[in-house]
C-alpha cells in the first residue's frame, strides 16, 4: 500500500485559481452539477462499503486476505459513512433554519 504525500498550497495560490474561472452558471446547470456531485459522493461511500463486505466475506471464507487489510478497509468504509452522515445531518440543519426564518 502506497502512502502518497501531502502537499500544500498557498492561500494566494488557491485565491488566484479561483478567480481565473467567472462563468455564469444557469440554476438548472448549478442543480445538474450540485446533483451529480452529490450522486458521485454517495457512490464512493457505497462502493467502499462494498469492499469492505467484500474484504470481510473472503476473511470469514477462508480467502487470500489479511486481517489488517480488512480492518482498514472497514475503518475507511465506517469514516466516509460517519462523514457523509454529518454532512447530511449539517444539510437537514440548515434547511430547517431557512424553514424558521420568516420572510
């Protein structure tokens, strides 16, 4: 396994990126992405969810697999479904405070 290093950019670098790209973005483009990326986030949870079964079904059958290998593998699956379900408890927050907000 791999350990691939951590680089880090400036502020000024990430300021500059951001404001090279201005387009205007249609609210039906801005859902289509937001929806997509959205889609593709919960994909990957899914899929490291299936590994990490997978991984587990082949150490309880007998297969080639190290322990240490499916317990990473369950660790990752287990952090980016703890992740994604705080960023899902953050979301239903805030549209329970615009739902507060009067108008």
């Amino acid at each position: 396994m791999a350990i691939n290093s951590v680089s880090f950019m400036a502020p000024t670098q990430i300021v500059n990126e951001t404001n090279k790209v201005h387009t205007s973005v249609t609210s039906a483009e801005a859902q289509q992405t937001f929806a997509n990326t959205l889609k593709d986030a919960i994909a990957g949870v899914n899929s490291q969810q299936i590994q990490s079964d997978t991984m587990t079904e082949k150490l309880i059958n007998g297969g080639d697999v190290d322990l240490h290998e499916v317990m990473i593998a369950s660790q990752k699956a287990s952090i980016t479904l703890n992740a994604t379900m705080e960023v899902r408890n953050k979301a239903v927050e805030a549209y329970q405070e615009i739902m507060r907000m009067s108008v």
